[in-house]
C-alpha cells in the first residue's frame, strides 16, 4: 500500500471489462484525460458507440468456459494492457453461473497478459443488513466467503497475483437513467422507513474510479458512497415528488434501521472531492 500520490511517468493502456451503464461514460473520460482505452460490450451495436468515442472495442461475453472466439478476444483484449477495470455486475438470475466461475478465465487471461494493476468494482451489497456502520473490514474478501461477490474479490486481491488490486465497493448507483424517483415509486408496505440511504452518484463513481488510476492508490479496498445518509422514507418521497410520481407507502410501526456505509477510508487515502455527497440536494 501506498500513501503517497506519485503520477505515472507516462500514461498506461486501461481496459474497462463492461462498458455498460457506467463502464462506457467511465472509458470515455480516460480516454478525454489521455489515456490509450479498450473496452468490452456483450452488444453487437454497441461497438460502433465505444469506436466512435475513442475506445478500441470488443465483443466479449464472459462464462466459466469461454468459447475460443471468447478466449481469443479476451487475450487480444489484455495484450499490452496495464491496467484492468473490471466492471462486471453480478447477474441476478438463478441460473446465472458463481461469480468467482465466471471472473476466473479473466483472472486466468490477465495473468498470462501481464496485467500489473486492477481495479475490481465491488459493491456495498457485500455487506450485513445490521444497524450500524460498516466499514471495509466488515466483510473480508476469501475464496471460502459465503458471498460469491466476495469470493470474486478474493481472486484478484490474492498475494500470489503478480498484480496490484484496489477494491472499490460502490453503494447503489443513480445518475442519467438511474433515477432514485423511480426506484420505489408507487410501492406499498415498504419496509425500514428509518433505514439509511446509502448511494453514490455516477460522476462520482467516475470520480474515484480516474482519481485512483492517476494517484496510483493501489493495494486498498474502499466504500465508495455520499457522505450523507437520509432515511429512506424522507430521500425516496422526495424523489418521488421531484418526478411527479406516486411516492412510495412506508410501514409506519417499522422501526427497523439498517446498515450505514463508512467512506472515510476513501476520504483520507484519495483526494477527490465528492459532487454528491448531500442526496436530498442530488435530486
């Protein structure tokens, strides 16, 4: 780990595994600060988008077994590549492979690549639903965790990869087409109203996603989140009435909280200065 904030002598070559809701915007702003971009997209149309914005694209649906066209695309991808984003969401579906399964052929190729850092994009959703703050020690990457999303980390934290990893575990996303007015809008009997909203807006995502790169913050595992935790009830009515929808119903005997997630780690290791960290004025 290191504290200070070193540039590089020059620019290295980023790939942004899972240019999607924020992978894309995320490529785009690497490639305006000058850095040489790939990325990957599942979506046939949409390589024309990431060429036309600068970044070299590629046609990449990961599995626990890649097919040979995906096993070559993966290794054309990395090739020459210095620094991964992984930037792929855990699928929600039962059927969907373990996580840790689908990320090892990636692990696999960045090692035979020579990939020297990653930034593993995680979530708070790592965490215990308890009524308290949760900071990163709370829940410990391990290839035994009960959480795959943890299980998945603990690949490419390991200190027998000949890369350095920082981890950012990102609260719930909203931004341009995420819009938290939406998220709860017309709902009934909903629970833990005293609850903490624990969110994080897309250009701060971004934010911290560059300012890690540039700063050279490697081998940490951060929460990246606003600073301020409204209730539930108050920040999802609002947002509800900033949409003119119908807001959502809250139990009114639930006086259940939840957990609150603990950014300063990232505060006092990364000097990036939030744009969203009041969620009642992000509305």
């Amino acid at each position: 780990m290191t504290d200070s904030l070193p540039t590089y002598s020059s620019l290295p070559t980023v790939a942004v595994l899972g240019c999607g809701w924020l992978g894309l915007p995320l490529a785009k702003t690497l490639v305006a600060q000058g850095y040489a971009v790939v990325g990957s997209t599942t979506t046939p149309s949409q390589l024309l988008a990431l060429r036309d914005a600068g970044i070299m694209p590629f046609l990449l649906r990961l599995a626990p077994t890649l097919t040979a066209t995906d096993a070559d695309t993966l290794q054309a991808m990395l090739t020459g590549v210095e620094v991964l984003i992984l930037n792929v969401p855990p699928r929600r579906s039962a059927t969907s492979p373990d996580y840790a399964a689908l990320l090892q052929p990636v692990c696999d190729a960045a090692e035979a690549c020579g990939v020297s850092m990653v930034l593993f994009v995680s979530s708070t959703g790592v965490y215990p639903d308890e009524p308290r703050p949760m900071q990163e020690q709370d829940a410990l990457a391990s290839a035994e965790a009960s959480s795959s999303l943890l299980r998945a980390e603990a690949l490419f934290t390991s200190s027998l990869k000949p890369w350095q990893t920082t981890v950012v575990r990102l609260g719930g996303l909203f931004g341009p087409g995420r819009l938290p007015g939406r998220f709860l809008a017309g709902k009934q009997d909903v629970a833990q109203p005293n609850a903490p909203v624990n969110l994080i807006h897309l250009t701060d995502c971004i934010g911290v996603l560059t300012s890690i790169i540039r700063q050279q913050v490697w081998g940490y595992t951060f929460n990246a989140c606003a600073a301020q935790h409204p209730s539930r009830q108050e920040f999802y009515i609002l947002a509800a009435q900033q949409l003119q929808v119908a807001p959502p119903a809250f139990r009114a005997a639930d006086t259940t909280s939840g957990k609150r997630i603990d950014s300063q780690l990232l505060r006092e290791k990364v000097a990036y200065q939030f744009q969203h960290d009041d969620l009642l004025a992000a509305l």
